[in-house]
DNA sequence: CTGGATCGTTGGTGATACCAACGATATACC
DNA sequence: GGTATATCGTTGGTATCACCAACGATCCAG
C-alpha cells in the first residue's frame, strides 16, 4: 500500500501499520462471532477477576465507564453475562460470567490464536519472541 | 492500566497497547501544531511525489478517497497545498504542495523526531533496531 | 448533617478507517 | 458516432475505539 520514504523507518509509523494491519484482521474475524474488541475485553476481565462491578471492570480493562456500560449491555442481552444489584453498596452491580460467556469466551480465545499465527506469519520463532519482549518492554 | 492476564502475552494485545501510547503522544503533539494524522500523511506524499491527483494522493497514502478530499480541503484552507484543475484530464484536479506547506512539514518533522523519543525512551539502540526491523518485515 | 467521593447511566465528540452512489469525463471498440 | 466500461472528485454514510461531561443516587468521613 503506501511507500512513504519520509516515515518508512519511523517506528510510530511501523508501528501504526503493523497494529492497523492486526487489528483489521481481528475485527474481521470477531465480527464473524458476532464480537468487538470491547465485548472480548470484558468476558476476559470477568472470566480472571470472577464477579465486579462494572467501575472495577472499567478500571481493569481501561475500557471507559460509559462503554463498559454500553458493552455490557450487549453481552447480557446475548446472556453471556449477568448484572445484579450489590447488596452491600447500592450505587453498584455486580456482573457476573455465565457459562455461557465463559463458552463463548473459549471459543475467542481460538480465534484469537488463528489471528496472532496470521499476523506474526512472516516471522520467525526468534523474531516474534524479541517482539514480544520489545512490545512488553514498551508497556 | 490493564493487567490482563489473558492477553498478556498476546503480540497483537501488546502491539495495539503500544500503538495506543504512541498514538496519543503523537496525537496531542500533532493536536498542538493544529494538524492531525492524516495531513501529516498527505503533506508528506506531496513533499515525496511532487504534484500529484487526489486519486494518487489516495493510492500513495492509503488514505480513502473521500478522506483525501475532506483533508485537502483543510490543506488548502490553511494555504498548505493547492489544487488546481489538470489540464490534461478534466476528471482530475492537481494538486501542489506550497512552500508554506513544505516549511509546514519539516517543522512536523521535528515534532516526528520528539514522538519517536518519547515512545522508545524505554528501549536500548539495538532493542530500537530490532523493533524497526521486524515491524517493517510485518509489512 | 454536610461535603466530597463513587457509581451507573445518558449523552456527546473526535480520529481513523472504510463503503456507496453519482455526475462528469476519458477511452476502447463496434 | 454511439455504447460500455473505467476513473475522478465529491457527497454522504457507517463502525470502532477512545475519551469526556453531567446528573441523580448512594456512600462515608468529619
């Protein structure tokens, strides 16, 4: 696609490409489960804190308060979660995983795996272990 | 931020969070000269190709057609670039990149060069290199 | 009791990325 | 010359992720 020589070996550039490239095929095969990327985010907070309310998901995803509502919405309407009133503190819910949501969720993960081999394709053993380790260095 | 634990290891989780961070400094950097992304993109092929048609710009830059010309609009309102009418195929417009505009780009260079900086800081020169080299073999 | 903090909700915006449709123009072919 | 197909620039639209503001209800410390 582009062939800009003024950014070519810029690393914010590489990188943007690189995470462009990623997440579109991401995108594609979420949206071939009926997900998004926020959805994923979620179940897997869920599925590792077990039941929160949904600040502490916000605040565990980085996922805004607004649109953890707004995804939340969407993943227990698809009754992959569960939102109850905290009987401890009444500002709260608690969501919770179904079995569902865990189910769905394994089945993420999959995909997930299929998406990391396609993007990382090109590399080689030794490359995408030193991308990891630059990536998470990075962090 | 996010810890999770699922994802941790994941080269696309890592590499959408890295590209995450670097994009919000490089979009208030960008945000502070009055410019986004995509102008950047566009002054840049101008500086690179000379005179080209908005299709070109499109192809060159990967940016969509329709958001070549609402950038270009912005461009040219700014006195940044030109277009003009092709003489040559009634379709097309050229367009030109002006002298404010090309003194425009070497100073988003600099901010370019910043970016990169602050983004890396946490990496070592060879860490930087290799990031470089397997990021453009992702391409 | 008051003030400040937290929660969930509603509503909003922006940047990037992408798509559809249309009138004007260009070109190859019959 | 006419027709079919392609290209261009423009207008209009959508989606996702990311982020912000405001508000009523609730909680808690002083």
């Amino acid at each position: 696609m582009t062939s800009l020589q003024r950014v070519a070996n810029r690393p914010t550039w590489l990188l943007s490409r690189a995470n462009a490239r990623a997440q579109a095929l991401l995108a594609d095969a979420f949206a071939a489960e009926g997900v998004r990327g926020y959805h994923f985010r979620l179940l897997a907070a869920l599925d590792e804190l077990g039941p929160a309310s949904q600040a502490e998901l916000a605040r565990s995803t980085g996922v805004d308060r607004s649109d953890v509502v707004a995804t939340l919405d969407d993943l227990v309407g698809w009754r992959l979660a569960r939102r109850d009133p905290d009987p401890v503190d009444r500002r709260r819910n608690i969501v919770t995983i179904t079995a569902r949501g865990t189910t769905r969720l394994a089945g993420l993960d999959a995909v997930l795996d299929e998406v990391q081999a396609a993007v990382l394709g090109p590399l080689t053993a030794g490359e995408r272990a030193a991308l990891v380790r630059i990536l998470a260095k990075l962090g």
